[in-house]
C-alpha cells in the first residue's frame, strides 16, 4: 500500500490544531502530529525568524491530493508551505489502518 505524508507549517498553534482535526475527522488523513519548530526563511526580501507548528499528516497516496486541497484552504498563509512525500512503510498492519482511516478523499 503506498502511502504519503505531507506537512505544513503555520505560525498559529490554534488553528493548527484545527487543521489538524479538520482533516482527520474528514478522513483525509489517519493521523496528524503537531510539533513546534523555529523557521527562518526569506519573505518579502527581509529576513524572517518565527516559531511556528509543523503539522505532519499520514495518508493513502490515492487521498493525498484531497489532502493537499484541504490544507490549502485551511491555512491561513498567502503562501503555504505544503509539502509530501512518499513513505516507506514495511508494517502491512500500519499501512492498512492508515489508508482505511484517510480513505474520505
């Protein structure tokens, strides 16, 4: 079974917190774990240090598009960062909880 996992950051630790529930009660994802990070990045041509929250979501490869679409319309930045992957998994029984409980996209 193929599966992706796709993270996003976001300065806001509520409405992480949202996203991430949004997307597992809708079944896009399995399963989403919030952890706190410091980014430093360019925008705007200034540069920028920010605590932010790294959102990291597991799906089926068939609903990370859906996934990806939610995200995006949930997060609250002019320019996400949005960002899967395919993932390796050699347990048959993880995979198979992680596509039957993001199986909504």
């Amino acid at each position: 079974m193929k599966l992706v996992e796709v993270c996003t950051t976001l300065d806001d630790g509520e409405r992480a917190r949202l996203i991430a529930r949004t997307v597992v009660e809708r079944r896009l994802a399995a399963c989403a774990q919030i952890a706190t990070v410091d980014s430093i990045y360019r925008w705007d041509g200034a540069l920028c240090e920010t605590p932010e929250f790294r959102i990291t979501m597991k799906t089926a490869a068939a609903s990370a598009a859906a996934l990806q679409a939610a995200v995006r319309a949930l997060h609250p930045y002019e320019l996400p960062e949005i960002l899967a992957r395919p993932l390796d998994c050699d347990d048959p029984a993880y995979a198979a909880w992680v596509v039957d409980n993001s199986a909504g996209g």
